[in-house]
C-alpha cells in the first residue's frame, strides 16, 4: 500500500504550479488541459492552454470559433487530430449539454476525443469525484510501490483500475491522492532516472526488493524526424501561416526531399479532415476553403 499522508505531505511541498490546478478553473477548461496534455509534455502544453482558455473559455466559444481558427491555436503542440477533436467535443458540450461539461464518466465518454482515461480525469480533477485515474505515471509508481516491479506490464485497463482504486482514501481527499500519485511519477519515480533518494514513500516494493531490473521488453523510442507526422505539420505550418488558401507549389517546397512522403502526408491531412481543397485546387485549413476560396 502506499501512505496516503507521506504522499499528501510531499505534494504539499513539492508540486508544480501548474494553472490547470489553480482554484477558479473551470471543468472545460481541465478538459482542455488534458486533450493538450495527451503525449505532449507540460512545458509546451502550459503557454498553448493560457492563450486558449483567454481567447476561448467555455465550450461554447470554442464551437464558436472556426475548424481553422482552432487548428492554428493548437500550433505546433503536435498531433492536430486532437485540435479537432477538442471542436467536436465543444460543440456537442455547447449544443447537447447547456454549455456545461458532464460530470458522470459514462456520459464524457460519449463525447468526441474523450477516452478513459480523459473522462475519469476531467470526473477526479473537475468535480472531486472518486475514481480511479490511470496514466502512464501512476502505473509505474503502482508497478514499483506495490508490486515491485520496474515498469508496468502491458497496460490492463480493469487491472489498472482496480489497482489504483484499491489505493485511494475512501474520502474527499481522493482526488488528492490521484494528483498526487500522478505527480509523484511525472517528477521523481520517473521512467529512465527514479530519484529514490528523495521518494517520500517510506514503503516501496522495489527498493525492498533490492531494484530488481525490469522484465518488460525494451520500449521504442518514438523517433520523430522523417517521419510522415514531420511532413504534415510542415504542411500545416505553410498553411498556418497563410491567410488565404496555398497552390500545391506553395505546399511541396515544405519537404523536398521525398514527393511519395510528401504526397502521402497530404493526403492523410485531407482524410483527417484537417485539410480541404477548393475548387481551384488550392488547400486551405479545414474550414477555411471554401470561405476565402
């Protein structure tokens, strides 16, 4: 078991300030904060959601805005399906859910982009509720602190749960426990260096057990240059920047080196719904087309 209290104690004084947590935040805007979040770390994530949640602070001004508005106030945060999705999720909250993010997990589950992980974190994070919230962080503090493993087996989502529901208090301090946990592993029982010498948990499975080195099979590194991700946000970099919509000799001086790759890129953008093409053959962000067409 984890100290419930060793870990409260250690967050009280070491936690980051992170907006996100700040009281007066809204559930969409933690909602935001987790699309955001999604594989992308906190230091790039943190200047995108204070220029979003300014300029766009309730679902409804978020369905307001333009598919291509939005796509350029996503940046380069990465994977800009999630931008999309984060539209669709505002319109269905503005339009089927008077302007107001649900609080039961089953109904955020229903919403565009929202996955397990995401509605039990908006449910713990938003509105203080007990349920368990398992991300990559928490399954390897539990792995070692618990089981005394190094990494997390494969990901289990009802093992994982009832791991983790297993550990919190059966109090409002739930919620607490969840960022706690999570922020334990975010910033000292970390993948590659753990800082064991200053984990406040006076209990750890794996240290007792000597560090033993971990079973799991090597992960890959998620390499991301030359890859078709690094020609689409060059892609949509051109046309981020661009008022009106670009010809094709405008998009292919973005990645020369390979016109199969670069064809490819383009045309997944198109099927993502990223991208649309006028009349005159020109592209332009989702959107945006057909009105500056």
């Amino acid at each position: 078991m984890i100290d419930a209290a060793e870990l409260f104690l250690w967050y009280e004084r070491e936690q980051r300030d992170l907006p996100w947590r700040r009281p007066g935040v809204t559930p969409w805007q933690v909602l935001v904060s987790e699309f955001m979040l999604q594989q992308t770390p906190v230091a790039r994530v943190e200047p995108v959601w204070r220029d979003w949640v300014a300029r766009w602070p309730t679902p409804s001004s978020t369905a307001a805005a333009s598919a291509a508005d939005v796509l350029r106030a996503w940046g380069k945060l990465g994977y800009p399906r999630r931008a999309k999705r984060l539209h669709e999720c505002a319109i269905a909250i503005a339009g089927e859910h008077d302007d107001e993010v649900p609080s039961d997990v089953e109904t955020l589950l229903s919403l565009p982009g929202i996955g397990a992980y995401t509605a039990r974190a908006v449910a713990c994070f938003a509105y203080r509720q007990r349920v368990p919230v398992v991300d990559t962080n928490v399954r390897r503090v539990v792995a070692r602190a618990v089981h005394g493993r190094a990494d997390a087996s494969a990901s289990s989502s009802p093992r994982d749960l009832a791991d983790v529901e297993a550990l919190l208090p059966n109090d409002n301090d739930a919620p607490r426990f969840s960022v706690a946990l999570m922020e334990l592993g975010a910033t000292v029982c970390t993948a590659r260096s753990p800082r064991c010498g200053v984990c406040p948990l006076s209990v750890c499975a794996w240290r007792t057990a000597g560090f033993p080195a971990s079973k799991e099979p090597a992960r890959r590194v998620q390499r991301y240059a030359g890859t078709d991700r690094q020609v689409r946000g060059r892609l949509l970099d051109v046309l981020r920047g661009n008022a009106s919509p670009v010809t094709r000799a405008e998009l292919d001086v973005a990645w020369l080196s390979d016109t199969a790759q670069r064809d490819r890129a383009l045309d997944s953008l198109l099927v993502d719904g990223l991208v649309e093409q006028t009349a005159d053959g020109r592209f332009a962000l989702a959107g945006e087309g057909e009105s500056l067409a």
